[in-house]
C-alpha cells in the first residue's frame, strides 16, 4: 500500500492546483460539461486502475473482474504508478474507479493532522473523506471494507510467546523493562510524528538507536524478510497490517489496543459521472468489499506475496469461491 507521506502532499496539491487552473469557466459551463460527461460515459468501458503495490492490483483486479463478471466492460490500467500518479489521473478522468484508502485523506484534506481522532474510527474516517472529496472532486467513495492495512509492528513467534506479547501495551512495557528489541523499519516510521514516535508516546517507550535498523524504502517485504531470518539480530519489524507475508514468517502483529495509528481501509472511489451511468456498480461492489477483513486480505495477499500466484488469477479464485461472481 502506499500512504502519503508529507513529501507527497506537494505533489498532490500541485496536481489540484493544474486540475483547477486548467478547468476554469462559469458556473453554467461547468454545470454543462458535467451534464455532458456524464452523457458521455453511458456505453464507454469503465476504466479501472490502481497503484503498483500487491494490495492495490489484488484489489484492483477485483473491482475489474466484478464489473466485468455483471457485463460491464472495463478497460484495464491497474498497477499505473504510486498514489500521486494514480490519483491525479483520477481527478482528471483518465482513470474511472480506484481502490483508495480512508487514511490518506488525512494527508489529502487536513494538511497530515492524522492526531484528529475522526482519522482513527473506520467509519467517521471513511464518512469525513467521503464528504470532503466529493466536495472538492465529485469523487464518491463507496462500501470500504472492514479492514485495516495502517503501520504496525510484528515481533517473530519464539520472541513474542516468551515474552507474552499480543498487543502494543505489551510490547511498550517489554521495552521499557529492558526487552531484547531489535527492530527493523523505514526512515518514514520512525520519523513521521504519526508512526514510531506516537507508538513510543501513546505506549511509554523509547527505542534506541543501537536497537533499530532503519532503511530509506517502505517496502515491508525487506522489513518481513529481515525479522524473519533474523538479519542483523532483528526480531521485529515494521509491518502494515493485511501484508501477506506475516504468518508465513513466523510474525506476530502487536495490536495496536490505544488506537494510536490512523485506520487505512481500503474502499472503492469513483468518478460521479461514471457511476450516474452505472449506478449498479455501487451495489455490485457492496457486498464484495464486505466481505474483505484483515485475515481475508493477508490471505489473498500471501498467494501473491509468497505463492508468487498472479494476481488476477487470485481475485477471480477468491470471487468464485465466495459465490460473489459466477
């Protein structure tokens, strides 16, 4: 999954900010040319497109194959790029319908203030971003799963066990009594105000230096592979929670039990225009990310991640099996 980073805010406000320079006009031409695109769109492929990581094509490849399956045509960009790519070509019709997550809008319309406690509620999360984009970008976002993909950390078995810990409570107190913690992380996490330090805050620990090894890229796989194999003396990892590879390496997720991290459930968001023309597309795709939770994601995602199993080939196995498509 990709989050945004602050970094990343820049490039997403310049992008808006190209959108609204580019599309300026009276309030009659504006109301015109909606009237007219969403005229358009009627007998147009649905154009369905995703981010680059695992979880955004499995998701995407789901969304595609549901349309299809319920013969509405589609035309595949899944796997287009990171998420200011992805979502700029959203905004700007070059792309129909994504899966997007709740968390980053955060990021996208409160300036990265993810302390507000609305960001950490699945569903006041989902209902504030649902609103503010739709606003801004006549984006809806419709049914999210029930699912959770935010930061966490995983600790190997044979340490956890010992040790007794299940949530971040536990592990907090390990640490703070003298735990041998090594842990394994990007810069991202241990710097961003809403990562490691509001774990370390919220939790009542401090990691050292000497105790984490930190890499410049946020790709969990390194991180899971490193606790894994114990690289390093590490035996804890920086983690997002529906990642595939979790229990297959002998990791156990810590329970974030204070809520400190914003909730990341993934949903579908489309161009209004495009679901005024299929307005089905919202109760087809209802009952299929219902039935997606975190158990079910790191499933799906270890077929990929582990199994080394196509994706699509993994979304249509899962739809089949699940009775959501025939």
């Amino acid at each position: 999954m990709f989050k945004v980073s602050p970094k990343m805010i820049s490039l997403l406000l310049g992008g808006a900010l190209l959108l609204s320079a580019c599309s300026g006009g009276t309030k009659q031409e504006t109301s015109n040319s909606a009237q007219a695109d969403g005229a358009s769109a009627i007998g147009k492929p649905v154009v369905v497109s995703s981010k680059i990581d695992t979880e955004g094509t499995l998701l995407g490849n789901i969304i595609l194959l549901t349309l299809e399956a319920n013969g509405i045509k589609t035309q595949d960009k899944l796997s287009l790029g990171g998420l200011p790519i992805v979502r700029k070509a959203l905004i700007s019709g070059e792309v129909d319908i994504v899966p997007e997550y709740t968390g980053n809008g955060a990021f996208m319309f409160s300036n990265g203030n993810e302390k507000s406690a609305e960001w950490k509620d699945l569903q006041n999360g989902y209902e504030k971003v649902k609103k503010l984009d739709y606003e801004a970008n006549k984006l809806v976002w419709l049914t999210p799963a029930q699912a959770n993909n935010t930061y966490a950390l995983a600790v190997r078995e044979d340490v956890a066990g010992p040790a007794h810990l299940k949530t971040m409570s536990d592990f907090g107190r390990w640490v703070a009594n003298g735990g041998n913690v090594k842990m394994i992380a990007s810069q991202e996490f241990t710097h961003l105000q809403g990562a490691l330090p509001a774990f370390e805050l919220t939790y009542g620990f401090k990691m050292k230096p000497e105790q984490m090894v930190i890499v410049s890229g946020g790709d969990t796989a390194n991180t899971i592979k490193a606790a894994s194999q114990q690289t390093n003396g590490v035996n804890t990892a920086m983690v997002y929670g529906t990642d595939g590879a979790i229990e297959p390496s002998n990791l156990r997720v810590m329970e974030d039990d204070k809520g400190t991290q914003v909730i990341y459930a993934p949903a579908p968001v489309i161009r209004e225009e495009v679901l005024k023309a299929h307005p089905e597309i919202e109760v087809l795709l209802k009952p299929v990310f219902n039935s997606l939770n975190n158990e079910v994601l790191r499933g799906l995602n270890a077929k990929v991640q582990v199994n080394g199993e196509p994706s699509k080939a993994v979304a249509l196995e899962y739809l089949k099996s699940k009775g959501l498509i025939k």
